[in-house]
C-alpha cells in the first residue's frame, strides 16, 4: 500500500508582512507577464482563422473544412517530418516510428475530427457561438490533466478558471441583451453540438501535446502530426470532399483566404508547443478565451455588430482570471507503479526509485510552475 506525502518541507509560506505593492510585484511577474503575452498571439491566431473560415463559408459557400485541414498537414509535413527525416539518433523518423507510431497515428485521427467537426460548425452556427461553445475544452483538459498527468490544482487555479468562465458568461449576456446573432434556425443546434464533439477532441489532443513536447520534443509531435495528419485527412479528402473542390468558384479572394488560414493554422500548430512546454494545456486554452473577444472587436468592423460595454468588461475579467491562474504553482504527483509514461522502450526496464523499506515504493512529489525558472522544484519529505 502506497504512503502519500504527509510532510512537505521547504514549501515557502506567506507570512503575511509584505505590503500590498509587494504582493502585486510578486505576482505580476517578468515571466507571468510574457506568458500572458504568448496566449494573446495564440488568441489572435484563432480569431484569424475563425474570421477566414467563416467568410469561406458563408460568402463564397467554400464548406471545405477537411480541405483546409489537409493544407495545414502539408505544410507541417514539409517544414517538421522532413527534419526528422534528416535527423540522427534515438530522434530519427524511422526511429520514432518503429517505437511509438501507433500513438501517433491515434492522436492524428482525433487532431483531424476536431478541426474537422469545429470547421464544419460554421456553416451552421455563428463565429461568437463557435467560440463560446469552444470553451467546453477546459473542463476536459482539467479532468484529462488530473487523471492522466497527474496534476493536482490549488483553490486559486479554480477560481482563475472560474473568473474566466465569468467572462465569458458576460459575452452571453451581451449578445442576449442585443438581441443580436440569433443562429440560424434548427441548424445551429446541429452547429452547436459539432462544436462540442470538437472542443472534447481538442481537449484530448492539447493533453497529450502537453506531455510530449515536456517530456520529448516540439518537432516530434509537429512532425508526427504532419505524417499522419496529411495521410489521413488526404483519404477523408478523397472521399468526402472531392466533389465540394469542384463546385467551388475559384478566384484571387478564395485563394488568398485559403492561403490565409493555412498561414494562421501553421503558425497557430507551430507556436502552441512553445507556450504549452512554459505554461501547461489549461493555461493555453484560458488565454484562448481572449480569442471570442477579439472576434466580436472584428465583427464590429466586419460584419456590423452591436457595441456593448460588457464586452470590454468580460475582456478584464477573462485577463484577470489568466492572472489568478498563473500567480500559483501546480503539482505533479508521480507514482511510478500506475503512471506509465509515453515513452518506452522494449529493451529498457522501467525506473525504481530506492524503497523506504523492503518492497515499500516510495512516491514523488514535483512542484512545477507556470513561468518556469531554475531550481524551481522544492525538496519533498514522505513521512
């Protein structure tokens, strides 16, 4: 029977003597500031492609969904496999594959429906519901951190996600009050739910991308994502969408929005990684709420919404969630006899840590932050 932490020691304390402006400078961080800085760029990459997506759909009747997907592999097969392709070592293509490639082909196929169910919702919904609904990807990311990366949260990380969702809620009560973007009828339910089978699927997919770029590497899961995502969805393309190409009116603005959203969506596939390994996948998908705001800023301009001061408050709260979240460390708890990592090797036997005492393994605890620094693990005692 497994002895769990009962004694943490150097965990520092708030004593509870520092002034205000201290509490603030201890909190707004360097790094928690450039953090929440990276979540922007991600959140105005995801209003870009929402904006090209939906004017693909509904102006020029381009429902392609599948095909833009299938740009976005290519460009990823060409830029990251081809580099483990040249690569030596343990990091090879044919390496990788012979190990694990069967994972890799699994996590492709869940990548591709969730573009594929979210792109598709915009024939039937709004861009402000796709985005709200889009936020159901948090719960499923806090339950899949908790239960397979064993990552534990304090109250403050529920809180910032609490303040988060607020925000949000505030984006829903302005649209009502407005009485604006009513949906389309009987289609948007069935835009609504390809939006939440989306948002499940993207959870599972950000979980898994968190553990391999912390514990392989960014151009691993690119370039694996790019083998197989272009595969598959080049087959889904094949059958479901060849006759939808045809019919599309081709012209510079349809080409131009094309090779704008996989422009958006490289970027967007090639950056994620780098905030996920600071930050974690919770975090990531926080800073995205931000996106649904800078939709609604573009659709005043674009597609003549109403103004609302809700709008800018719900911007505020959703920064000032971000801040609680961040302001606190999670943990990791790690017990070598039930979390089996991604990665393992037939001809390498699992590692044990020295028993307390004949046949007694002796679990660990990791603390990790969101702004990583040096030497930011503290010494744990199991009593």
């Amino acid at each position: 029977m497994i002895s769990f932490v009962s004694t943490v020691q150097g965990v520092p304390r708030d004593t509870g003597t520092a002034s205000l402006y201290q509490r603030i400078r201890k909190v707004l961080t360097r790094d928690l500031l450039v953090t929440l800085a990276l979540g922007q760029v991600l959140s105005l990459l995801i209003c870009a492609l929402g904006l090209t997506s939906k004017y693909l759909a509904n102006d020029f009747h381009a429902n392609t969904p599948v095909f833009q997907s299938f740009l976005n592999y290519i460009l990823l097969f060409l830029v990251y496999t081809t580099t483990l392709a040249v690569k030596q070592g343990e990091g090879n293509l044919l390496a990788i594959l012979m190990q694990r490639w069967w994972k890799y082909m699994i996590l492709g196929v869940i990548d591709i429906e969730a573009n594929y169910l979210v792109l598709r919702a915009y024939q039937y919904t709004t861009l402000s519901s796709v985005q709200l609904l889009d936020c159901f990807v948090i719960p499923v990311v806090l339950l899949l951190s908790w239960f397979f990366l064993l990552v534990r949260y304090k109250t403050v990380h529920f809180v910032g996600t609490g303040l988060c969702l607020l925000g949000i809620g505030c984006i829903v009560g302005a649209d009502i009050l407005l009485g604006g973007q009513q949906g389309f009828g009987e289609q948007k339910l069935f835009g609504n739910l390809l939006v939440l089978g989306g948002a499940m699927l993207y959870g599972i997919s950000n979980v898994c991308e968190e553990f391999i770029v912390k514990n392989l590497s960014r151009v691993e899961f690119l370039g694996m994502l790019g083998l197989f995502g272009s595969f598959f969805s080049g087959i889904q393309l094949a059958i479901m969408e060849h006759k939808e190409l045809l019919r599309v009116s081709w012209n510079w603005q349809i080409g131009l929005l094309y090779v704008g959203f996989s422009a958006f969506m490289f970027g967007l596939y090639s950056f994620m990684p780098v905030v996920m390994k600071r930050t974690s996948a919770t975090s990531v998908n926080l800073s995205l709420l931000t996106a649904d705001l800078y939709s609604l800023f573009c659709g005043l301009f674009l597609f003549h919404y109403k103004f609302s001061g809700l709008y800018l408050l719900s911007f505020f709260i959703i920064i000032l969630g971000l801040v609680f979240y961040s302001s606190s460390s999670t943990y990791v708890v790690q017990d070598p006899r039930v979390y089996k990592q991604f990665r393992n090797k037939d001809n390498q036997t699992p590692y044990e840590p020295p028993p307390l005492c004949p046949r007694v393994l002796e679990p660990t605890v990791i603390y990790t932050t969101l702004s990583p620094e040096q030497g930011d693990e503290f010494p744990v005692k199991v009593a």
